[in-house]
C-alpha cells in the first residue's frame, strides 16, 4: 500500500465518520483544534480506521502522540510496513 493510497483512505474515513470537508484534510490539520474531534470521536475513528487498514490500533502507545492528520498518515504507514 503506497503513501498515497493511505492519504487517500484515511482522508475518506474522514469525510465520511464525521462529514468534514476535503478541503480542510491536509497533513498539517490538527485533529483536536482544526476539526473538533474530541475523545469519544477518536475511538469512532480508531475503529473505522482499523476496519479500513485491516490494523490493531486501540493498545499501540504510538496512538497517544497523533495531533495531526499528518500524524495519522504516518503512524498507519509504519503499522502496515511492520505487519507486511
């Protein structure tokens, strides 16, 4: 799976969970500040992200540092090059 293809996915899991628009989906948007998500829709979006990606996030340590969609890219990108 390329860089792209999880920019792509994450940012439709985006769109579609909560309804924001494309426009603000950038890798420097803050998940917090810029979109509102608060803590009950991060575990909506823990659990769309896994059903997307095929990954277990909920235990990862690494989850609790992700502020930005950049963020999220990344750390799903490490996950699915550690479980090729």
């Amino acid at each position: 799976m390329t860089e792209q293809e999880i920019i792509q996915l994450t940012n439709q899991v985006f769109e579609e969970s909560f309804e924001i628009e494309k426009e603000l989906l950038k890798p420097e948007t803050n998940i917090f500040e810029d979109l509102g998500l608060d803590s009950l829709d991060v575990v909506d979006l823990v659990v769309a992200l896994q059903e997307k990606f095929g990954v277990k996030i909920r235990n990862d340590e690494r989850i609790k540092t992700i502020r930005s969609l950049g963020d999220i890219y990344n750390f799903i990108f490490k996950l699915k090059e550690e479980h090729k």
